[in-house]
C-alpha cells in the first residue's frame, strides 16, 4: 500500500497529492492518503467519483488526521 503524508496542508493540496500518486501507482493499486484538512472528508470521495477510482473508506487516526483509502481504477 502506497502513503501519502497530507498533513497540515489545506485543500487543494490533499487531493492533489492523491492525484500525482495515482498517476503513478498501477491498477488495482491501494493507496491511503493521511491528511489533517476537514474537507478532505468531502472531497476525497468526491475526487475518487469523479476520476473513476474506488474509495474504500476513512479511518480517524490520531483525533487530529484521518486516513483515507483509495483504490486505483484501470
């Protein structure tokens, strides 16, 4: 599983980061995007919708970031 470490920065960076990550990764790849901006909430998911990648969930980590799990599409 690929990381990607988002924390501290504010929307667009999280979903941003997830996206250069996904360009990279293969299809089938899982990767989880840890970020600390509340609206990553909303726009994890919406971004996976939108781009045709599958999101698995999010998991709180610290009280603070929340991991979000991301699978890669063909």
């Amino acid at each position: 599983m690929h990381e990607i470490d988002a924390r501290d920065l504010l929307c667009p960076l999280p979903v941003l980061r997830l996206r250069k990550a996904l360009e990279r990764a293969e299809p089938g790849d899982t990767l989880r995007l840890i970020a600390t901006d509340p609206a990553a909430l909303i726009d994890v998911p919406h971004f996976c919708t939108e781009q045709g990648h599958d999101f698995l969930g999010a998991t709180p980590l610290d009280g603070r970031a929340t991991a979000y799990t991301v699978r890669k599409r063909a």
